[in-house]
C-alpha cells in the first residue's frame, strides 16, 4: 500500500465498487492513481468495528496477476527471496522481489493452487497497486528469460481490471461472510486459500489481510463483488477506508511499500528476514547482497516506537540521540486501541533494544519516544502467519 494523497481528480481510475462506497457518503482521495475511500463514518468507528467485529475494504486497486504453466514454481523460486517449492495447493507465502542489491521492488502474496489435468502448476500473486505495472514488466521480462518455453506461451495474466477484491477483517469475519459461500470457512487455514462460489459464481478466497486480525479477502467477477458487498452491508459488516486500514496495519506492525520499505531498504534491515531462506533455496535475485550484509553486520533496523505523550511522529519526522539525527520516521499515527501515538522508524542497530530511549523532532522541539517490541498489537486469538 502506497500513502494517501489529499486530492482527487475525474482522471483517477474507480474500482467496480465506485458507486456502492458513494452511495455510502464516502470521503475519497487520490491513492496511488485510484479514487479511493480514506473514510466512512470515521476512522475510529471503524478500526473499533475491526477489532471487535468485522469491516470490509475495497481493495480493487491491488494488483491481481494469475500464473500458469510448467513448473512455474521452478521459474519463480529466482526471483523471490522465500522457497516457494514447500508450498502446497492450497497454500501461500507472503515474500518480497529484490533487485541485485537486496532492496525491496515490492512485497507481494502468492497463493499456490496446484496443477490441473494437463500438469500446468496455476498460482495467483496479490501486487501493491503503485507498484503493479513494474511488477508486472519485471516479472514478465524475468519469466521469460530463465525459459524458452516461456516464450511459447503466457505464463502470467493480469486481472487486475477485471476483478472485485474485498477484504472481511475481523473477530467475525467467518460467520459474516459463511452465509454467502459454498465452502466450510472454518476449515481454510491461516494463509490458506480455495477457490469456492460466492454467490453462484467460483470465486477465489483466502484467509490473508492486513489488519492484523482474522479475515478472508474474496476475488470475484464485478457484477458478483457489487452484490458481495452490498450483502455484507445489509448483514451488519461494517464498510472500511483507507484511513483505518492504515491504523490497523501500523498497531500490527505491518510494513507499508513505498514508506517503511522500498528499493533502498532490504528485508534483513525492515524486521522481514524471516522472508529469506538461505537455507533452503538455491539463487535469487538479491542473494548475494543479503549474505554480505548478514555478514559484515545490519546497520540499522526498523524499530516500533511508543512516544512518551500525545504528541505524534509522523512519516518523515527525525530521530534524534544524544542531540544528533540518527533515523527517520516511516510511519506513526495514533492508536486507536491502545490509546496513545505509535510509529515505526529506522534507526542504528545499537540503538534498536527494547527500552531504548529517543527523541522525535515534531516542528522544531524534541518529544520522548521508547523502542518497544513489535507488533504494538496482537489479538491473541488469531491465527498467526508466521
């Protein structure tokens, strides 16, 4: 997810949904090209509604690229940092892109869903929506080198157009959504995903989100995903923005592509090492970086920081120690469920223990502000992903 810009424009591309999150007095802005809902009824109603109940995003917007072909687990292993070859059908692994110097092209989920008849693997990747078209290039272009078999076929589809995507996050996210699929919900496990009608039509489900709670996001055709939504609507589940996804997202210490992570960032350093398997895979774009970098030392990490009074650590905010900058803030906002302002920001790695104190520089003056353990937030009840 790529940060909020304040105005919107008729040039902005509008989701299949435009029309239902209107209807329901949306604010929109312009996010990453799309007009998009930062609000509803408020940010705090509905990150609360999350917590304890269920909300629903549009997130349309994500780019949406289906794989098929021979082995194209085989193709994909080089060029992500996680092994993919463990996954079973039915299973996912959230992983990153990296280019030569370990940096972060994007984080990216991709949903393994077996062979069919022929022996062709079909797999499904979820992409950030400011990212989608260099992905999509990157991987094209690195798909068809590694295979000239893949020159005599199309190993990757972009649906990013052509389908709905909606987020049900929450405690009862299951049993709002049950009543409207053709499949036991309560048997899909963490990161698990099928394909299943929603509605009559065969939809794609999976047990992933970004909120740090239990949900599902469903992917279905446009006609299907307007009347999806508007049957979550009618049964109670509560509509979401922007605004709310990202306190959400932040309490769970979930990165954001573009502020705490990016091209200049690598996993090792944004708290994602558990992303890179060394062990268990062979080459990948980035490797070699990585391995230096473990090896002569990380130089700074990404840190959850508790400030130390109301005021906030925005994104971009410095970080100072001892009367010197030292970091900067990615990302900070208040939290709507502890109750006080929390950030995530890159610091030196000898500053990065728990309890260490630092000061925040909000317009001029210096704020107190403690290194704590990430997640901020963690609802004891979900399932994790790790």
């Amino acid at each position: 997810m790529q940060s909020m810009l304040p105005s919107t424009s008729r040039s902005l591309a509008r989701t299949p949904l435009y029309e239902s999150l209107t209807q329901l007095n949306a604010r929109m802005t312009n996010f990453s090209g799309w007009e998009m809902p930062v609000q509803f009824a408020g940010i705090n109603t509905e990150h609360q509604a999350v917590r304890t109940i269920a909300g629903m995003f549009d997130i349309s917007h994500m780019g949406k690229f289906s794989f098929k072909g021979k082995n194209i687990i085989e193709r994909l292993q080089p060029l992500v940092s996680s092994d993919l070859s463990r996954l079973q059908p039915g299973e996912a692994q959230y992983t990153v892109l990296l280019n030569a110097r370990g940096g972060i092209l994007d984080d990216i989920i991709f949903y393994y869903q077996g062979e069919d008849e022929k022996g062709f693997q079909r797999g499904i990747a979820i992409v950030n929506a400011c990212t989608k078209s260099r992905d999509k290039a990157w991987l094209l272009a690195h798909l068809e080198s590694l295979s000239v078999e893949a020159r005599a076929e199309l190993p990757m589809q972009d649906l990013s157009l052509e389908k709905v995507l909606i987020a049900i996050q929450g405690p009862s996210a299951v049993n709002k959504l049950q009543p409207f699929v053709e499949a036991d919900l309560s048997a899909v496990k963490a990161f698990g995903h099928l394909e299943a009608p929603v509605l009559g039509k065969t939809s794609f489900i999976a047990r992933t989100g970004y909120t740090g709670e239990d949900g599902f996001e469903v992917m279905v055709d446009a006609q299907t995903g307007v009347e999806l939504w508007r049957a979550l609507l009618q049964s109670g589940v509560t509509p979401c923005g922007l605004g709310c996804r990202d306190t959400l997202r932040l309490e769970a210490a979930m990165v954001l592509y573009s502020q705490d992570i990016d091209e200049t960032t690598t996993p090792l350093e944004a708290g994602l090492g558990w992303l890179v398997h060394f062990d268990s895979k062979g080459d990948f774009i980035g490797r070699a970086a990585l391995e230096t970098q473990k090896r002569e030392g990380i130089k700074r990490r990404l840190v959850g920081l508790k400030m130390q009074g109301r005021h906030i650590a925005r994104h971009g905010y410095a970080v100072i120690y001892q009367g010197s900058r030292v970091g900067e803030v990615t990302s900070g906002a208040p939290s709507p469920t502890l109750g006080y302002p929390i950030a995530l920001a890159y610091v030196p790695t000898e500053l990065a223990n728990i309890g260490q104190q630092l000061e925040i520089e909000i317009r001029g003056k210096l704020y107190p502000a403690e290194v704590v353990k990430k997640p901020f937030y963690r609802n004891p009840s979900r399932m994790s992903k790790n």
